[in-house]
C-alpha cells in the first residue's frame, strides 16, 4: 500500500467496456510511474485521472494548449503548494481521450490496456516535472523511466518494432 490517492473519474462509459478491471489497472499504472518518477515529492500525493473522450479533451486541449484537436493524453500538474503533515501532495490531473487511444491502439496493433497503461505512466511522468519535448536527450530519459515502469506490469516496451 502506497499511500497515494489515485482518484478515477470515468466519463464516458466506452471504457468500462472496453477494459477490464479499470479502476485497477488505472492505479497500477499510475503508481507504477510513481515509483520510478525522479522528482516525485515525498510521502503520499494525490493524483486524479479522468477518463473522458475526443470531445472533453478537444475542448482541453483547445483551452488550456491553443491546439484545436484531440489528443491521447493531457497533463495538468497542480501549482506547487505547502506540505500538510498527514495529507497528500496534489499532483495534478491526467486526462485521457477514449476515441483516440481506440484508434492508436488498433494502428500500433496493441492491447488497448497496454496502451492505457503506457499513457497513463506517461502523463504521470509529466506530472513530477518528466517533459520529452525539451530535447532529445530529455525524450530518451523520459521514454527509459516508462519503459521500467510498464516493466513493473508486465507490459512490453511500446516503442520497441
């Protein structure tokens, strides 16, 4: 037992189908990136993921990023805030398109849990700080921390061919 709050929000109810033991999977991953992540705060933190589709996470996207389209996953990292003794650190939200991580799925030719997995460790990572967009040598770091992660679950590294 980790201590973290891992809160699971399921808005489009595609996903329940679709995967099976969620809520489950959902945590394991998202504690999998936890335990790897370099800059990870000490003690319990909280993280709240929501699963959503295209249209929630277009609109987040378009708002929050100036990028008018859906996209697989979206970080928002919470604003850095004072330690309370007993409580978790809040981390941040990870949102998830279901539309798009279908589709991916199915061009990558890969189980749509191992595809969640992967991006939920991905959006967690982003969420201590983890940012592949800064440089090549930041995007091989970012992309070794996730492959150890889904190590930990028994999932395949997703960028091997």
């Amino acid at each position: 037992m980790t201590g973290h709050e891992i809160d699971v929000a399921v808005e489009d109810d595609r996903w329940d189908k679709a995967v099976s033991d969620l809520e489950s999977l959902v945590i394991r991953a998202v504690e999998a990136g936890l335990a790897l992540a370099p800059d990870r705060p000490e003690g319990a933190v909280e993280v709240s993921v929501l699963l959503a589709d295209d249209a929630t996470v277009q609109d987040l996207n378009r708002t929050w990023r100036g990028k008018d389209k859906p996209t697989n996953v979206l970080s928002f990292p919470a604003a850095p805030q004072p330690r309370h003794a007993g409580s978790a650190t809040p981390l941040g939200d990870v949102v998830l398109a279901y539309e798009t991580m279908v589709r991916e799925s199915a061009e990558q030719d890969k189980p749509l849990q191992n595809h969640l997995a992967h991006l939920l460790v991905h959006g967690t990572l982003h969420l201590v700080g983890q940012d592949h967009e800064l440089g090549e040598a930041e995007a091989e770091a970012m992309e070794a921390l996730e492959i150890a992660a889904l190590a930990t679950l028994g999932i395949p590294d997703p960028y091997a061919d």
